[in-house]
C-alpha cells in the first residue's frame, strides 16, 4: 500500500552532531495539511562479535539518554559516505578490541520508524583476533562475553532491554547461527 503524501515545506528544527529534526508541512491524500516532525539520521551498524568458541561479546556501557548503563550488541553511527561494513569494522576494533575476518550480512531493521528515519545494518562478526584502536573520548565499555543460554536468560531477566540487540539476537538466531 503507497500513501500519496505531498511535503509542501520542510524546515530544519535542531541540528546536532550526528542527526538533526526537521519540520515538514505535508497535504495528506485527503488534501488536509499536517506538520510532521523527524529525527534524520545517517544510519548504523550493528553486529554480534561470536567467537569461536560460540559464545557472545556485548558491550556494557553507560547510555546518556537513559542515565544507565546497559548491556548491549555493539553498534556505531555511520559517518559521512561511509558503507555500513566500514563502519561495522571501525566498531568493533574501538568496542571490543577486536577484528573480525568473516562479516555475514542479515539485513537491516528500524528501530523507530514514527519518529526516525535510521536505518540499522545488522551482522555476525566471526574470526575474532585482537586489535584495538582508539575508542571515542566518551565511551567507556566493558567487554562481557556471554553463552548463548546466558544471553537468553539475560533477554527473559530484563537486563538485557536494547531494542536493537534484541532483534539481533532474534534474526541471528533464526537464521542459524547460534
């Protein structure tokens, strides 16, 4: 189904570091006018670091936005014309001090399309060997690596909340991969 909307302006509210909110004036197919607002972001990649071994590497980090810290699947925002897989391998050297030599693409997901234009990129990095680079100033995150069941018990606890590392964690785990 294809809704004919009309954008008849469009003025940018807020710009920040890695998104802005524009304003848009839109005439709806019933030719009535409405402002809708929209978070415009670049995009990101998020990724599950397995080992060998089949086990799980998360990211515990303090998320400003929530004021707490949080148990999560790596992920960054990708910078200006960047592909998602760069931005998946800069991630994971800065996130967890690791490369990987095998990257499976499975899709992408919205994570908050009313609001959002963010698309997400999802993988599976495997072939894990250390090699850190230099994290961002304000991150600060402790490696956790978790077993599957772990993992699952930390979804049903609820300490694990992260919307993106959940659906993750539910494609990769119907594809197969663990």
């Amino acid at each position: 189904m294809k809704t004919e909307i009309k954008v008849v302006s469009s003025e940018v509210l807020c710009k920040g570091a890695k998104f802005y909110v524009v304003r848009d004036k839109l005439q709806l197919p019933s030719g009535a006018i409405k402002d809708r607002d929209c978070v415009m972001h670049p995009g990101a990649a998020v990724f599950v670091p397995q080992l060998a071994t089949g086990e799980l590497m998360l990211a515990k980090q303090y998320r400003y936005p929530l004021k707490e810290t949080i148990l999560e699947f790596p992920a960054g925002t990708l910078d200006h014309n960047e592909a998602p897989i760069d931005c998946a391998k800069r991630e994971i050297q800065e996130e967890m001090g690791v490369t990987a030599s095998e990257w499976i693409e499975l899709g992408t997901l919205w994570p908050a399309p009313g609001i959002c234009n963010e698309v997400q990129h999802l993988y599976v990095a495997r072939g894990l060997k250390p090699q850190k680079i230099a994290a961002d100033e304000e991150e600060q995150i402790e490696v956790v690596t978790l077993k599957i069941p772990q993992v699952e018990a930390a979804i049903k606890s609820g300490e694990i909340q992260d919307g993106k590392t959940l659906a993750l964690f539910l494609r990769a785990r119907l594809m197969g991969f663990f």
